[in-house]
C-alpha cells in the first residue's frame, strides 16, 4: 500500500490511544515507565463513569504524557443521570481532558436497556458538541445502530475505540470522516476480519490501543494487557497492510493529534 501513501509524518513516538490505567492490577507508575521505555510517549486513560472519569484526569495530571477522557460506558448507561451528566461537562473543561466518552452500544451484553444505551449515546454526542472534543465510541454487535445514531446526531468528530467491525464497516466509518482504532486483538487467530478491516482502512483514518488491561497480545494471552504492548498492534496493523512499523506508528501517532488535538 505504500504507493498510495500521504506524505509520511515526522516521526514521534506510539500513542495509546485507550487504555484504562485504574483497572489494571499494577500500580500506573511501572505502567507508564514500561511504556515509555518500549516507545509509547502518549497514553489516554479512558473513564467509564463520573469516578473513573475523575480519577483519570487525576493520573493525567500526575504523569507527563497522560490525559484523559470523561464519559459513562455503555455498560452502565442506566445510570446517566444530570449529576453524571453535570460532572462529566466540568471534567470536559480540563485542558488534560481530549475526549468525551467511551460511550456507545453494547448488545452482546446488553447490561443497560437498549433504550437506555442509545439516550447516553445521545446525550454523549451533544456534551462532545458543546465542548468541542472528539466522541470515543465502543461498539459491539450494534453497527447500524450506532451509524444511525451518530448520523442523526452529526457527529463529526468520532473515534471507533477496538473497532470490532468488518472491512465493509471500516470503509463506511472512515468514508464518513471517523477514525478506526485497533487494538490487540487483532492478532486472535479468529480475528481475520479485523485484520481485513485495518488493511481497507486509509492511513490517515487508523489509530491503535491497547484497552489495557483487557485485549493481551495473542502472545501473552492469559495475562493483563499493559500500554506497552500497543507495539504489537501496530506490528500487525503493519504486517497486514505490508508496511513497515515506523511507517505505521508515525502515521497513527500523527492521527492520534488530529483525532484528539489537546493531544498537540
């Protein structure tokens, strides 16, 4: 695919684009050290309720190279109400805050009402208007649900955390402007359809992650995922597309600053 390459970007470190630091079992120090000795300069730490969302920017505001993002996870959508709603609008004012969510649809677990996910979906979309910052998006086995529902909200500005689509899928998303991250398991034997999705996307459109602790490496399955290993994503995402490594970190980690520019 290098022939139809943009202009490769100055080089910079790996950006970690979703991880969650407050879940995993060690401390977030080791975490972030480890990371930036493997060459990931930038982790975002994603909330997944008023708590998380608070603690994140505490971390953020601690460690060089960590920000956050504010939001109610689909999971507990039924439990977005105007406190949440109210806390999650002021966190979204901290300069060390880049994004509004993970929010989005979930309905292979289906732990929120249907109805309940689709109007924190909403509410999420007009919080990301209002502030100005991107919309993190989780979905699984809801597709044409969330395409409707980001559409008729115009939502712009949209990052697809651990795209768990098809090609089709990925080529709709980013034709729409939105950009795709994927994260480790994209290296699951079973996995060949992301592994087709990050080959359809354009460059300028993918990011990676490691949703930490969740989604190890298949080479380190049965163990806690860690933002150092968002190097094995992009060794993949490189090898599928036929690209070098420094092609592709250079060019997510560009996209990760135009995906989430108080990341700049």
């Amino acid at each position: 695919m290098s022939d139809r390459n943009p202009e490769l970007p100055v080089h910079g470190g790996a950006v970690d684009t979703h991880c969650h630091l407050l879940l995993c079992d060690r401390e977030p120090q080791p975490l972030v050290e480890e990371a930036r000795a493997a060459g990931v300069s930038t982790l975002v730490c994603a909330g997944i309720d008023p708590d998380t969302s608070r603690r994140s920017l505490e971390l953020a505001e601690s460690f060089r190279g960590v920000f956050a993002t504010a939001g109610m996870h689909p999971h507990t959508a039924s439990a977005m109400d105007h406190a949440a709603g109210a806390a999650i609008e002021e966190l979204c004012e901290n300069p060390h805050v880049v994004a509004v969510g993970e929010t989005g649809l979930d309905f292979y677990r289906m732990l929120s009402p249907r109805e309940d996910q689709e109007s924190n979906v909403r509410l999420h979309i007009a919080l990301a208007r209002d502030a100005g910052l991107p919309l993190v998006v989780h979905v699984r086995d809801a597709w044409p649900e969330i395409l409707r529902l980001l559409e008729e909200g115009s939502a712009e500005h949209v990052v697809l955390h651990c795209f768990s689509g098809d090609a089709r899928a990925a080529r709709e998303c980013a034709s729409r402007g939105y950009f795709l991250s994927f994260a480790a398991n994209i290296t699951y034997p079973k996995n060949e359809h992301l592994r087709e999705a990050a080959a359809a996307v354009p460059l300028d459109r993918l990011l990676v992650e490691t949703d930490s602790p969740y989604l190890a490496p298949q080479a380190l399955r049965g163990r806690d995922n860690a933002p150092a290993n968002v190097v094995a994503v992009i060794d993949e995402v490189a090898r599928v597309r036929g690209e070098s490594a420094d092609t592709v970190r250079a060019f997510t980690s560009a996209n990760a600053a135009r995906a989430f520019p108080r990341l700049r």
